[in-house]
C-alpha cells in the first residue's frame, strides 16, 4: 500500500450562507484547497454530501462539481454515509492513492442546508436514521440523543453540568477559529437556561445547521515531499470505518458506541499507535452527550469518565488532550457532508503549527472521528507529521 | 496494486415489485452473491444507489444494509454518480481490495423506484442533471436524449428504424434471460408505432422504471483462486472513469460522448487492451439512442457508424460483438443505483460460461460502461478470463 499524505486544505464560508449555492461554496473550498497546495490540477475527486437530493434537489455531484470546477473529465466520485459522508470521502480518496490508481486526490465535502424550511430540515436529517423503525414513530436525532444522554447520566452519574461544559469549551475553542460559525463565549448557565429541545439537551447542546464546504488535497507521499515547501508533510497513517446497527433501538447499550470503538481499534492498529499517542482529537460533537460518548468509545479516558473530560479542563485548549481545539460542530458548524473533511483540515492545520491563537503546542498525530446518524457509521483518521 | 477478481454474483427480482421494499430486495441480491461465492463474511461493503432520499425517504444506506444483512459492524459505504452508481461502487470496491484496505468486498447496487407516483420519479431521476441549468427550464432525460437522437440523426444519417432495431435486439436479448423485467420479443413496427414520449423517441425506446438490486463479491486475486471450486477465475482488469460538462448545452457536440470515450481509454490502457479484443460489451442504453452513442464512443465501431451495428446484426447474439446479450437496460430493466452492478454481473456469468440460452460462444474478455445523466459521468469496466 502506497503511503498518503496531505498537501492541501481549504475551507468555503461557514454559517447561514444566504447569497451562495451548494456549487458557489463547494468551489471556494476546493480552490483554496488547491491554492494551498500549489496545484491546478488533480487525478480524482471525491465529494462527500449527506443528501444535497432532499436539501436542494441536485444528485449527481461529482459531475456536477468537476464541471463547476473546469475540471470536467476527471474523475469524481460521490459518497455518502449520513454525517459522516465527508470522513468517508476521504476513506475513498486515501484507497485511490494507496492502490496507485491516483497520485492526487481533491477530497471534499459539502452540504447547502439553509434553502429549505425547518421541518423540511429535521425531515432530510432523519433520512439518516432508520425510516421504518425510527422515523416512522417520530424520532428525530435531538430526541434520540437525548436518550442517550439520561441513559449516561443513569448509568455513570454523568451530570448537567457536564454536559454542557462540553459546549462552554467548544465555543471558548471556537471564538478562537475565524472560520467558526459561532464565535461567542457562553456559560454553563446559558446552556442549562436555553429553550429546551429534547430533554435534557436544549438549543445549547445542538450543533447549528450550517452551509460549508471543505477540501483537502491528498497525494502519494513521494509527490507530497516535492510539494512540500518547506512545512511539514502530514501523513494519514490509520484508517477505519465500521457499522452498527442503525435503529438507536436495536443496541444492547445506548450509552456506548462500539461503531466508534471499532474504526478507532481498526485505524490504530493501521497505524501502529494507540489512544496514549494521540496529541489532539476532532470528534463528532453533534450534541454535547455525543462528545463524552465519543471519548470515551475512542479509549481517551476510562468508560464512565467521559463527563469530566471537558469540565476538569482535560480536553480544553491547554489541557493534556485537546479536542475540539476547532470549535467542533457545536461552535465551528456542521454543514453535514463537510464535517468530516474539515475535522481533517483543522487536525492538518494544526500538525503544520498553522492554527493561530487555538495552536496545540508540539502536536505531532492527530486523530478525527465522524459519525453517522447515532454513531451508525463512523471514521476514524489517524494523521501524524512524516518523519 | 493488488489484483481483483469476482467470486460470486446475485441478482434480486427485478421489475415492479410491489411487495418488497429496497431492504428487502438488496438483501435478496446480497445473499444470492454470497451463496454464489461460498462466503458468509466480507470486510467491506459498497452500495451504488442514486437517490434513495427522493424514492424512498431513506440515506445511509450503508448502515442500514449492513444492519439489514446481519453485518453490523462491518464499514460500508454508499456511492452515488446517478444511474452510474452501481459502476462507481464496483470502482471503489476494486481500490479498496487493490490498495490492501480489504480482501474481500460485497459490492452492490439498489434502487426502489416505484413506491413513487410517476411524476415524482420523473422529479427524481431529474435530480441527475443540472437543476439550475437544464430542470429549471423543465429538461427531463426523455427529452435532453431525444435531442441527441435528433443530432446524430442529421449528423449521420442515422434512421428511424436504427434507433428501433436496438431495442428489438435487446428485447430479442432479454427474452433467453429469466432475470429480464420484459422478455417478450417486439418488432421495429411496435417501436415506432409506440406511444410517443419525446420525438422521435417512443415509450419503447425507452429503459424502463424497476426496482432492483444486484450484488457481486470481490476478492484479492490470491483469495479468489482458493474460492474458484473449478470454475474459471474472473478478474478486473481495468476500470476507468471519468465526467463532462453536467449540462448537455455545455457541450461542443450532442452527437458523442467524451466521457465515455476517455473511461474507456483509461480501462483499456489499464488492462493493456483495445476495443478488438472485446468479445462482449454490456452498455448502458437508457434509450436507444445511447447505446449508438456509446459503441462509437467506446470505438466498438467507426464514428457515425453506430447506427447500423444492430441493424446489421453484429451486435446480436451469434454476431461479431455481441452487445447487451442480458437484453440491457431495455428489456432487463433499469433499478438506476443497480445496473452498473447487474452489468458486471452479465459479463461475469458470461465468462464464466453460464449465461444459458444468451451465451456468447468463446467470450474471455468482456466489456461494461456504465454512465449518468446524459454522460456526463461514465465508467468503464473491462473484465476477463484470469489464465
């Protein structure tokens, strides 16, 4: 298997974007992507987009965004797994040039999530879960998070407060990031004091809906080390992708997630590096429960212990693990196909020493986790500056 | 790279299935390919689909399918290129194997395209061209392929009558198959005496609407001979893919198909092969327009000679080059996330010798071009007898 690395990223405006289009978004990221890179030219392109059918009734983006981009005749490739359609974008884009059927890889996410109504939103995102045994009673994913969050707080003793330190931490993150949606500092009291959603969780711990795209672009290590200019090569050395069964209902536990686990063991054991190696983590906090579950499914911390992560500070820019040090979904956005790619740009940026005021001191691997539905599917990225 | 081969294929029932859902019908192709292979596990899985969301409410197929095949666990990923999805997810299934990522792989496509009213699948499929440029202005595929077959008609004097005999032929093809949707024969004069959809093309010029699914498992090429049982191996030789301008008016000709034209001289490049070394070609005739276009465009025959290769005879069964000896998209039927699949499934089942009735005498090598929208993305397969 040939080795990958990262040599360009590049992010679209994030947040309620009213005077762009999917197209308009997807090709500010993919230009800045390539931009960064030093290139005006790619082999293949991937576009990871949840489901740009319901949002604004265009399929067939590969075509559609080649074109857009004057690089019709390429290649491109769209995939699609719910949320973590972007991660899996860039699964597909790394097995291109890991077989040698590419040398360079555009992988990109986009999602265009502000043209619809608010019903016509909650309806698209729950074509992620099960239409048959979740939606057809109603659930919805604030609601089916919120399930898991009281069965953590039964089974661990994991508490409100904590919960929303979680979000506290990713907008203190966040108001760091110029690209985040959300740049404002809150309180734990702000978030426990917020209009409700799905009890316990209130509009605080939900991630925003968000229009965005993200790129990056991947080459064979070799050609990576010629495009390199003098900063560090970042190398993707683990990847791993795993399922679960996709109804909340169908799970022995709701309090763990083993898809998450899995991709996590399976992109370790690629890598040849375990959670102890890791510097800094992007993880799909798509509600802040997500998050503590995510730590703790990754083998960051002990099962249990994943409410005290962020409020002991562990977790926080400063602390032993940053994660999030973006701003996360919470505060940075979540344009849903994009999300996995920018964890990747945001891990990037950071193993180049290139993130400003939210720099993570002497970070050399990095990981990302992003996950579909309630954790149904899941990738895991295990990125690390190439010796 | 590693190489590839095909160790088991399956088909669901195909047609107007009123009484399975797509769960239901993807499991049937996904089983049939796995007792087909002698298997009961996979490391991967791919699902080609083109709009799952628009048809039935549904993403994430990846999960679900897993989840529904009792593999929950497993990473699976959806892909998506329109009525080109199925020959995507062949593609990304092959770099996942060839690149070491997998050593075996369910690749599969599906679509369940009648629980709709006509007038949103019509909406649906439309969803493959550009929604700013071509539906906005109410272009549907009928139309956009009926001004192609209007081109090529002044251009190259191409008749009536041609367009028809292709679908004659591949009705005539489709009746030896027990896996067709129609498998009785009609006459140049049923064609053109049809009800007509968009001039000069009759609703038998016309792929029909079906659900369907189909399903084959790949293997490292090492595997696949321990799998083989006596029969002969099966290997993928060469892939290629490539994309066009989105919009037919984008374009510098209505009477070819780049796209077509480059995947198939990257496959052939990859396989170290030319058009005379095809001995069957599997093709996407949506309309009988296309598969004109496509055999020229693939350089199965002279530019403008396209028209007269099914009226001659030499692409009917016991002809020279025998084309869509399954009856094609045609007479088979067109589950649109399905076919790339079901089309390597023929070729597969016809290098193996087990075509029954439909049998090409002698084939080893053989050909599939999948594509979408009007071309716009195209790939290319090329698969032969592994010596």
């Amino acid at each position: 298997m040939r080795d990958v690395a990262i040599v360009g990223v590049g992010l679209s405006r994030w947040g309620e974007v009213w005077d762009a289009s999917l197209r308009t978004l997807w090709t500010e990221a993919a230009l800045a992507a390539l931009d960064d890179a030093g290139l005006d030219r790619v082999d293949s392109i991937t576009v990871g987009s949840m489901t740009p059918g319901l949002f604004v009734g265009q399929e067939h983006l590969g075509a559609l965004l080649a074109d857009e981009l004057g690089m019709a005749g390429v290649p491109a490739t769209r995939v699609e797994s719910a949320c973590a359609s972007g991660g899996v974008a860039l699964k597909v884009g790394f097995a291109e040039v890991a077989a040698g059927l590419a040398d360079i890889v555009l992988v990109t996410g986009v999602e265009k999530m502000t043209d619809v109504s608010g019903d016509e939103c909650t309806a698209a995102l729950a074509a992620a879960a099960d239409a048959e045994l979740e939606v057809f009673y109603g659930a919805t994913f604030p609601g089916l998070y919120a399930m898991m969050a009281r069965a953590h707080m039964a089974r661990w003793g994991t508490t409100r407060e904590q919960l929303a330190m979680v979000a506290v931490k990713n907008h203190r993150h966040g108001a760091l990031n110029p690209h985040a949606q959300y740049r404002q500092e809150i309180t734990v009291k702000d978030v426990i004091e917020a209009a409700k959603v799905a009890e316990p969780l209130t509009i605080l711990d939900c991630s925003p809906i968000t229009d965005g795209a993200a790129a990056l672009v991947l080459a064979e290590i070799g050609v990576a080390r010629k495009l390199a200019k003098g900063r560090p090569i970042v190398r993707v050395a683990g990847v791993g992708q795993a399922t679960d069964r996709i109804a909340l209902q169908s799970r022995a536990d709701l309090t763990t997630l083993p898809a998450t686990t899995l991709a996590a063991q399976r992109a370790f054991k690629m890598a040849d590096k375990g959670p102890a190696d890791v510097h800094l983590a992007e993880v799909h906090d798509c509600f802040t429960i997500a998050e503590i579950v995510v730590v703790e499914a990754l083998g960051l911390c002990k099962p249990g212990e994943g409410g005290c992560q962020a409020s002991s500070g562990r977790t926080a820019l400063g602390g032993e693990l940053p994660v999030n040090p973006s701003g996360g979904l919470k505060s940075k956005g979540h344009p849903v196909g994009a999300t996995g790619v920018a964890q990747a740009v945001e891990i990037t940026t950071q193993l180049r020493g290139a993130a400003g005021k939210r720099q993570v001191k002497g970070a050399r691997v990095g990981l990302t986790q992003n996950m579909g539905g309630t954790g149904a599917s899941t990738v895991v990225h295990i990125l690390e500056v190439a010796s």
